[in-house]
C-alpha cells in the first residue's frame, strides 16, 4: 500500500497537474517585469547621517510600510540562501514549479493533516502579482498557478522572479518587503545582514506574525547551530516590531527632504551625534524658559567651506502642537542680525571706516513715508562713538545714520545677493530696514553670516552627500568681511551693549544678537573659520516672550554650540582678527578718550548671595595713541588701563576720566 501511494504520488498526481496547466483554458498575459518595478512605490523615508548612521524614519505612505525597489545586489549573500532554505531550495533548476515539493506537500496534506506548502518562489509571486486573490485558490486554482509559474519563467530571468519577490513579499506588521522588514527588525540594510539576522528574517516569510515560540523554533530548525543565538535575538525583535521606530532625530529635515526624495534611503550631510547634542541642549534651555514664555527654539550649523549642513533642528519637540513646524524656515522679523550688512555695505562703498565716529544722540529722520525717530533698546543715548562699537554694541541710532548716508538701494541689493528670499521692495522698509523689520528665515540668515566667514562668497547649501558643489559668488571684498569679522569678534566692542563679559563670547568667534519688536523673536548668529551657528528662540505663535534679550535667549545656545564645536571639531585658523588701523577721521569735538562703561547714571544692585569681593565691574575706557590716563573714583586717583576691574560699594560713586590733570568725562553710579 505504502509503494503504491509513493508511485502515485511521485507519478500519477505530477503528469495530471502538468497536463492540466498546460491545457487549461488559455493562461492570462504575464505582467512586464519593467512595469511592476516601475509601480512601485516604497512608503519610508529613511536618513542617514554623514557616516551612515540611521538619523530619522519618517512614513510618506499610510497605505502599507514598504521600500524603494531594492536590487538583489542590495541584499546579501546570506539573505538569498537563508531565503532559498526557507522558501525554495531548487530555485535555481526548476521552471517555476517543484514537482518534488508539491506531491510532497499534498502528501503532506492528504495523509499527516500537515499545511506544508510547496509553492515555489515563482508560484509565490504570482499570488503576489495577482489583482485576484482567490485566483489561485483551490484545486483549480492550483493548476492555474502551475500553469502561470512556466509561463512565468519563460517571460522573466530567475534574478528579475527572486528580485520581484524580495521586494513584493508581506513581512512582519505592515512591513512589505525584505528591505523594508531589515530596517524595522535591524535598523541596517538587507546587504548589511550576517547569517543570524538573514536566517531569523527568511523563516518569517511562511508566517509573518508569528509568536515568538513559533518563530524561534523555525530559526532552530534551519540552522540549528546558531539556536541560541536565535534565542536571543528572536525576542528583542519581536519589541521592536512591535515598537515603531525610535529614530526621530531630524523631523524636520526629513519634511523638507521629502519634497526632492519621496521614499527610500537619503544620507545627509548632518552629523548624527551633534544634531542629539543640539536638540537636547535646545529642550533644556526652553524648559529653562517657559516662566518667560519662551516655548521654542530652532538651530542650524554649517560647515563654511563646504556648505554642508551639519545639524538642522527646526524646533524644540515640546509642543505637540507645533510638532511639524519648520522654525529653520519660518519667517520671523530679523531685529539688529542685518546690521552687519549694513556696515559692510558703508565700509565697502567708502563711506566710513571701523574708526569712524558717529554720534548716537536723538534725532528725527524725514522720508516719503512721514518721520521715523529711531531709539535704542535702552532709551540711552551714547555721544560719540565709533562705527565698530555701534554696530557690535547694536546701537539703533547710528544705523539708521549710516542707512542714511548710503541714499540709495544698495544695502537692499546686497541683502538680495545674499539670498534674503523673502526681502519686499525697498520701499516698503524705509530706514527701518537698517533695525531689521525685514521678516526673514533662520536658514537665510546663517547663509548670509557663512558669506562673512567666506570672505564674502556666498554659495548654497548641501543636505545630501550626494548633493553636487555649488558655484560661488562674490557678494563683499575680503577687505569689508575681515573689518566686519574684526568688529564682531572683540568683546570690547560690545561693551555698550552687553559688557564684557557675556553669552557672546566663544573662543574669538564673531557673533551678533538681534531682538524683534515686543521681544517676539530672539537671534544669535555667529562663525568661526571652521562653521556657522544661527540659532532662533521666540514662540511659533508669534506671542512676545517677557524679558528675554540676546544674551539670555539664544545666545546662551549659540554659545554652548560653538564651544562644543571648538572641542569636538576644532578650527585649524587660530584667530579670524583682522587687524585694523586706526582711523584718522575723528572728529574735533570730540575728546581722544572716553569712559565707555560704566554709564552716567546708571544704577547697580549688589546680589546679596555672592560675596562683596566677587562682585566686579568693568571699567573701560576708549582712547587713540599713547595717552597718559587716569580714573579718579570718588577723589581718589588710580592709573587707567583700558580695563580693569572695580569693586563695588553701596552708595553714590564718580568716576572721572583724567588726561593732563583735567577732567575729560565724569559719570555718576549709584550702587544698592
């Protein structure tokens, strides 16, 4: 009985179904392996970061979770094996059915109640490639398949059959596909698998989600040498699939990514460890924040010479509501951060030097659209001072003077040549232009600062290693760059504005705060020779923010970026300082020396929780040549440098500035 069940199962039962296959009722057209290929669309974006790392999984495809096509040189040798064991050991001598395996498993059926299939690949992927899914159902449907699986083999090469089904075939979850369920289980491609992983992968193609038990036992039996492997690995991947994805470290990139790539494997040029740096340093300072109503910030850091962008972070993460915000290119009033390009334009045109003095007093400027009488964020004004100080001091005055003194369009123009994308007429700005009522974006503003560090070039960005290189364009002389860098590297000259000692100092680094109207927006933007930092922090509602000036907003980040940088990726330039000649040019009326700091008028308040010797304050003076000067504070005469550091008292203090024992200037300071 047993020999006679073999010779009809080995014999009779293959001959029928054959015969069957072949004169069935004429098959259907096989589908071109061009057109499937060309239908497919994978549902992921995946980013790399600049050494290959997995950075972000962003879904573009609700439908189902699938890759771009994957080609089977993508996929490893251990992978095609580990799927020939599991699925079809004779793949490559067959003509789309195994006979042996087929009578095997009706055998199978029929007498043991066993469900071993004996579908081969190609009889697989047409399941796969069928609109119908109760096409090849039954015993009907099993000729059909036969049948289909020959004409199947005839029409395509085995590569384009096993490429097809690698790419088509339901994994675990919603994953579709080999390169696809690689990247959820193993976060690396399918040609990255070790036999392990390839082994643990393959079996799940007979029953995607099976248990753990199950899916274990079936990795054992395929490779039993590597059992306790599988028992250890099987359940780790297991949580992950069920988990979802844990790389969402650059949203906002991958949004913006997704406009040029719709799905598949992107790798940027973005630095995985320092875009974690950054988003976390940037969630901690918000926290820091929210008393003063500060709920988001954004960063950008780019390398100089080569534009590439090597951290993009477009928000904090801490509003759920504001998740999807893009704060890199968000339009925001710019404050003071254009003034830089304001004076480059003067310097270049000729029309003042870093030594020119221009007097900060009030004053109402006239134009077509009525009288615009700009002030200073502290309502003071300052005298004389020179162009150097006002601008890294951000003195409002003196700008819309020097704006004046152009009287024409060419700091608009040049705002232009930086890529402002977003600039109106300059009509519609007025000399207000000079204070920055321009709204502008975090991205254009970094741009145009990496331009300073470049001496002048201006080129675009890279996100993508496979991005090509940009051409460069001269937008200032290396000569106006150098004074400008010079000016926004020295703390001295922002003196007036922020002290000496602030969130803007970084290694001689050159950096400019801005603050729009209502504290709305807060900027800081700066570079060394090697990068460029611009940071943004304000709400993405447009609501003010309540006392947050440059040095508490976004430079305290800016700054902590910048020394990070300085440690991990140092600059081989030392210093970016220009050295510059003093001017000539000062005017008459002015005195050759001057107390910078303190101010007339200013009052102190001593912090009760620090002790008296630990308190100091700057005393600076600003003076041209070789002068013999000196303080007397309160009567008392002392020898002036150019700082020093003094110690304060309660009470009513004068510090008068002494040249030739005559008084130059004398302020008064009352300390509480």
């Amino acid at each position: 009985m047993k020999l006679r069940t073999k010779w009809v199962l080995s014999f009779i039962i293959p001959s029928l179904i054959f015969s069957a296959g072949v004169f069935v009722a004429q098959a259907p057209a096989v589908p071109e392996y061009d057109l499937i290929k060309t239908r497919h669309k994978g549902s992921e974006l995946w980013l790399k970061d600049r050494n290959g790392h997995l950075l972000h999984q962003m879904r573009v495809d609700n439908q189902e979770r699938s890759f771009t096509w994957m080609s089977l040189k993508q996929a490893s040798p251990a992978l095609i094996n580990s799927v020939f064991e599991s699925e079809d050991k004779n793949f490559i001598h067959h003509s789309g059915v195994d006979y042996k395996a087929l009578v095997a498993s009706l055998y199978q059926r029929v007498f043991k109640r066993s469900s071993r299939g004996g579908s081969t690949i190609s009889m697989q992927l047409l399941k796969l490639l069928s609109k119908n899914r109760n096409y090849y159902s039954g015993i009907t449907g099993k000729i059909r398949q036969v049948r289909d699986a020959y004409n199947l083999e005839q029409s395509w090469s085995k590569d384009e059959i096993l490429e097809a089904y690698l790419n088509l075939i339901p994994l675990r979850g919603e994953n579709r596909g080999i390169a696809a369920t690689s990247w959820a289980l193993y976060q690396k491609s399918p040609g990255s698998l070790t036999l392990t992983e390839a082994t643990a992968l393959a079996v799940l193609i007979r029953s995607p989600n099976a248990d753990q038990t199950v899916w274990v036992r079936r990795a054992c039996q395929q490779r039993p040498t590597n059992c306790e492997q599988f028992k250890n690995v099987i359940p780790e991947l297991v949580r992950k699939s069920s988990a979802g994805s844990k790389y969402q470290s650059a949203l906002h990139l991958a949004q913006r990514l997704n406009k040029t790539f719709q799905a598949g494997e992107v790798k940027t040029t973005i630095h995985g460890d320092l875009q974690t740096y950054i988003q976390e340093l940037i969630q901690s300072h918000v926290s820091s924040l929210k008393k003063q109503n500060v709920n988001e910030a954004a960063a950008i850091v780019i390398e100089n010479e080569t534009g590439e962008v090597w951290a993009y972070v477009g928000g904090s993460g801490l509003s759920p509501e504001h998740k999807y915000v893009d704060g890199i290119q968000a339009l925001r009033q710019a404050g003071s951060t254009l003034k830089p390009f304001l004076y480059a334009t003067a310097f270049e045109k000729g029309l003042i030097t870093p030594d020119s003095w221009i007097e900060d007093s009030a004053v109402d400027i006239v134009f077509e659209r009525g009288v615009y009488k700009p002030q200073n964020h502290d309502r003071k004004y300052y005298g004389w001072v020179k162009a150097k100080v006002a601008l890294a001091s951000s003195l409002n005055v003196p700008a819309v003077k020097v704006f004046k003194l152009l009287n024409d369009e060419s700091f608009w123009e040049n705002l232009k040549a930086l890529n402002f994308r977003s600039l109106q007429n300059p009509d519609y700005y007025g000399p207000a232009l000079a204070l920055g009522v321009a709204d502008i974006t975090l991205e254009d503003l970094a741009q145009a600062y990496r331009a300073l560090a470049r001496n002048g070039l201006y080129s675009d960005l890279k996100f993508t290693s496979s991005a090509e290189k940009n051409v460069s364009s001269r937008v200032f002389t290396e000569s106006t760059t150098s004074q400008v860098t010079e000016i926004l590297s020295h703390s001295e000259n922002r003196v007036l504005g922020f002290g000496l000692d602030s969130s803007l100092s970084a290694n001689g680094a050159a950096v400019k705060t801005g603050t729009s109207k209502d504290m709305r927006d807060n900027w800081c933007v700066g570079y060394n020779p090697r990068f460029t930092v611009a940071v943004w922090v304000g709400n993405f509602t447009g609501e003010p923010m309540w006392n947050v000036m440059g040095v508490t907003g976004a430079a305290p980040i800016w700054q902590k970026i910048m020394q990070h940088l300085d440690e991990r990726f140092p600059s081989t330039e030392k210093n970016l300082s220009f050295q510059q000649k003093p001017s000539e040019t000062n005017p008459q009326t002015y005195p050759r020396a001057k107390i910078l700091y303190p101010q007339d008028g200013m009052i102190l308040a001593l912090d009760p929780g620090i002790p008296n010797e630990n308190q100091k304050v700057p005393l600076v003076i600003e003076s041209v040549g070789k002068e013999k000067l000196f303080w007397k504070i309160n009567g008392k005469k002392i020898s002036a440098n150019s700082r020093q550091l003094w110690e304060p008292q309660k009470g009513r203090h004068v510090f008068e500035l002494i040249k030739d024992n005559q008084t130059l200037e004398s302020v008064t300071v009352l300390v509480k």
